[in-house]
C-alpha cells in the first residue's frame, strides 16, 4: 500500500469537499453558520489520506504541544503513538482520512476483511487528553481499544478524563480563535495552505515555554511562545568563540548567537513585550569582544580572527561584526555603531571576512546573517542583492534548511520571484518535515517589519496581483490588515497601542489616512512612507483618496497557473 503524495495537501479540500470524511463527532456537529474567510482558508487546507498510512511520519498529527501524537496502520489496527491503540477484528484493506486543520479534528474510515470502522480523534487543546469516537460495523464489533471491545459507538479517553462533549466545544473554540492571527489569502493556493498547515503544525508541536525563534509574528500573537531570558542559566562565556584564536579554540559558537539574542529579542518586540530582561546578557556579551577589538590605521574598530561557521578563520568576519553591531545598537551605544570597520565587500557583494570571498557552496549564508535576520539597514540594497544571488548561485551543498533560510533572504532583499522559487522546491516535501520558517518566509514576501517600521506588500511575487491580509504581527506588537487587487494596494490598516508612532511603507496612491470611520488623522508623508500615529481608537487606515475601504479579509481569486500547477504534479 503506497503512501500519500504531498499534492493530496497542498490541493486541500477540493478534493472531498469542506465536511469530514465520516466518523462523525459524538453528538456535536461543526457548526452550520455560514462559513467566514477564516474558516474558509482554513477548511480549504483540510489534510486528506486515500489511503492507510503505514509509517508512523506519514500519518495525520494530533497534539496541543506539550501531547503530540501521530496516527497510522499496520497489519493489526490503527496505533495513537505513545497514548494508545485500536486492534481491528480483520487486516486493514484501505481508509479515508481527513485532518480537519479549522477544529484540530481527524475524522475517517478504515475498512478491513472483517467491515469498516469510522474513527473521530483530538487531542483536547487545554488537557492534552486523546478523545477518540469509533463506530464500528457489525463486522467490526469486535475490535478492541486498550483490551475493551467496542461493540457499537463507544467514546474513548487516553491520559485524563472528562466530558467528551465540554472537551468538544472548549477544544474547537481554542482553535477556532488561533485561526484569526496571520491571515494570509493569495493566488498561489499550494502556498496559502502550506501557510496555513505551518500554523497547525507549530500550534499542535511547538511546547509552551518555547522560545521558537522561526515564527515570531505567527505564534507571539496566540501567546503559543513564552520567552526564555535568564541570565543566571545562560552558558558561560568561556564557551564563546574567542576572537584571535579562531578555530584553535574550537569552532565556538558567537555568544550572542549561543544564547539566541537576536531571537529572543525579537520575540519581546512582536509581543510588546520590554526586553530589559535580555539587556544584561546582551552588554555581557557585546563586552566580551569589545575587549578584543583592536584601532586599526584607517580609524575603525577590527576583530582580529574568528571562526566564520562554514568557512574557517578570517579576521573582520561579517558574521560576528553584524552580530556585533547589532547588540551595539538595541544598546543604544552609538560610538561603538560608528567605530566598527564596515563590513568588506566585492564583485559579490558581502565577503566573509577581510580579503576572503565566498568561493564555493555551502548550505548556511552565515556571513549574510545582517541581511536576515538582523536586518542591517546600513547594508545597501544593491550589496544585499549581489550577495544573496552569488550565495544562491551555488547551491551543490544546499538542504531544505537552504531554501527556507533563503526564501525569507531573497524576500528581503526585494528578490520576490526567487522567493517564490524556494518556497516552490519545499512544497516538494513532506509537511511534517519542514521547518516553520517557510511561515515566516510566506509573511516576509507581503510584510516586513522592523522596530518603529512596516513596509506592506514590499515583495510580491509575479502573479500575485490579488492579496488579503489580516492581523499580521510586527514589532511594536502591531497587526497590520491589507488589501491587493488588480495589481495595487487598496488599503492598509495598522492597529496598535494608542500614541504609537510608526512608518508605513506602501503604494497606496494618492493615498489618504483616516481611523476607521473616516476621519482624517494627521500624517507625515515622505521618501521612504507614510508617518502615522496612533490615535485614541488604536488604529489607522492608509487608501486611496476618495475610496472607502471594506475593512476585511477575504479569499482572494486563485492563479490558474499555480493551480494546473498544483493538479499535474
């Protein structure tokens, strides 16, 4: 029995409609009101399986991240890895699965030589318990679940109790409200519901308590990742890399990025949170090679070797002078910004290092890390390009890990085609597998957001002329809502905290700013956008003068050329 083909995703619900497969839900049925652009997209990447999965990585996942669990058959019956098993009275012949991703729900049937089996299963968002429906045919009355024989419709918990129809409604409700956070609706539908599998998958696997630092606008506004900032069990510094002894010392990680700095921080600013808690470990670690920073003729400040990851020893690395220039400036320590050797720079954009240019492949653009994630601004767009396309232009030793690293970069970088080319080649493998970046690298393509800044739909891949957006978080724990048609920018709405000052990148023509009723609100409009500020309602709308906006999401038109696409692979 051969296993399912990533298309059958990626095509969504298309292919059994937006209803469960069978097996249905206790006595509760999903609501029949009708269906908002929320649900829709969400139904839309509904996980299907024609046939048995056979192979634990294969089979649909179920968890609320600190329970996980994945389903699949063997010769035997149907096993819930590590909580529990079904045992069918005859050799599973075939199944019909659905994975619900709107309620979190698996709902299907297996048939055997015996009859069938319809099965219902969750693992409930706020216990963690398996709540498992099977309704046997006569054939089958004699499976049995944890020894028990089912004989007729019988409910089943693994790992806690309770009842299975208040688990129902608080578990659908959870997932439910997680849906309204990243809304992304465009052309490319393979890409939309990867987007949309990545939030399910990081919410079903990703531990409260996590610091993840992949998906910071995705999960920060489901308060999914709690931020981890201790100074007291942070690893030494004598695990750091020790400038001027390079790879004798070992090749040591940059402190700042051993302790996830950039992340973390990061994290605290989607969030809103302050990130004083981080600010000890980041001085300590921003000490540590100041002391090894030597004057050099020309004025600035140069690191004598390091170990560049990949790549060996080179003095003035640009891995560790981005990494350190940006501790310099979340300290606000202006002269040490000033004194840093600027970074080297060729034919081919950013070297590694002093004299040392990028000369073979490798699957990690360490020396590109102020590109993405720091964001360096004082990296001209025309180096940024010219580096992101010579490291993308020998790909020999590149992984996935390559292509999502890179998808995000070449969005970045206004490289919007490129982009949707990496994320094409992961939509190639197995949904389980991938990292969450290729999220945050969907987002990166229609927002790029920075600390007192948002450009909207800044890199936007050909074809892509119809997009909607609704509560996409940035720094400044901001949401920003948008609309695309035709080509243009119709309306931008940014929503935060009263009093909050920001600068909006757009197209908007002849663009007026009002709060959501209309009103005009005053406005700085320059080069580089359009300076807003809060006002009392907490948010801010940016259209076209004389349109009035509808102010919410929507399932845009999908692109026939992605979709026939989608349909011969």
């Amino acid at each position: 029995m051969k296993t399912f083909g990533r298309r059958t995703f990626l095509r969504g619900a298309a292919l059994l409609g937006a209803t469960a497969a069978g097996g249905g839900w206790l006595t509760s049925a999903a609501s029949a009101s009708p269906v908002g652009p929320h649900e829709a997209i969400v139904r839309d990447a509904a996980m299907v399986w024609h046939e048995l999965p056979l192979e634990q990585w294969a089979g649909p996942l179920l968890g609320n991240g600190s329970v996980t669990t994945q389903v699949f058959g063997d010769q035997r019956g149907i096993a819930f890895t590590g909580l529990a098993r079904l045992d069918l009275a005859g050799t599973p012949t075939g199944a019909r699965w659905q994975l619900d991703l709107w309620n979190a729900e698996l709902t299907g049937t297996v048939t055997t030589t015996c009859g069938a089996v319809e099965l219902s299963a969750l693992v409930h968002r706020q216990t963690g318990v398996l709540v498992v429906t099977v309704t046997p045919s006569a054939g089958e009355a004699a499976a049995r679940w944890a020894g028990q024989v089912v004989g007729s419709r019988r409910v089943f918990l693994a790992g806690g109790s309770g009842d299975p129809e208040k688990l129902l409604v608080t578990h659908r409700a959870w997932w439910n409200r997680l849906y309204t956070n990243s809304f992304v609706s465009v052309p490319d539908r393979s890409v939309q519901r990867f987007h949309v599998i990545q939030q399910y998958h990081a919410a079903a696997t990703v531990a409260p308590g996590t610091a993840l630092a992949s998906v910071p606008s995705m999960l920060a506004g489901a308060n999914q990742v709690a931020l981890l900032a201790n100074v007291d069990v942070a690893p030494p510094l004598s695990f750091a890399a020790i400038p001027g002894t390079g790879s004798k010392g070992g090749a040591a990680e940059n402190s700042i990025m051993a302790w996830n700095l950039p992340a973390l921080w990061s994290l605290h600013e989607h969030r809103g949170d302050s990130p004083r808690a981080l600010v000890p470990l980041v001085r300590k670690a921003a000490d540590f090679y100041r002391a090894f920073l030597v004057r050099g003729g020309d004025g600035f400040l140069h690191l004598p070797a390091t170990h560049s990851p990949g790549h060996g020893d080179v003095a003035d690395s640009t891995y560790d002078l981005a990494l350190l220039r940006w501790a310099a400036r979340v300290l606000g320590d202006d002269e040490l910004v000033r004194d840093l050797v600027p970074y080297h720079t060729g034919p081919s954009g950013l070297l590694l290092g002093a004299g040392r240019p990028l000369t073979r492949s490798h699957r990690a653009a360490a020396h590109l890390v102020g590109l993405f994630p720091l964001h360096d601004s004082s990296i001209s767009l025309d180096v940024a390009q010219r580096s992101y396309r010579h490291w993308a232009g020998m790909r020999e030793d590149w992984t996935v890990d390559s292509h999502v690293a890179a998808a995000s970069l070449a969005a970045r970088v206004r490289e919007p085609d490129a982009a949707a080319e990496h994320l094409r080649h992961v939509l190639d493998l197995d949904v389980w597998s991938v990292p969450f970046g290729v999220s945050q690298a969907v987002l990166d393509l229609v927002v790029h957001g920075r600390t007192g800044a948002v450009d909207v739909f800044p890199s936007i891949p050909d074809g892509w002329d119809e997009i909607s957006v609704e509560s996409l978080r940035v720094p400044g724990a901001c949401l920003v809502d948008a609309s695309r048609s035709r080509g243009r920018t119709d309306w931008v709405r940014v929503r935060g905290e009263q009093g909050r000052t920001l600068l909006v990148g757009h197209d908007v023509e002849d663009v007026q700013v009002t709060d959501p009723t209309g009103r005009p609100l005053p406005a700085e409009a320059g080069e580089a956008g359009t300076r807003v500020t809060l006002p009392p309602s907490g948010a801010v709308v940016l259209s076209r003068r004389g349109h009035v906006p509808d102010l919410l999401p929507r399932v845009v038109s999908k692109s026939r050329t992605a979709d026939t696409a989608s349909s011969q692979a």
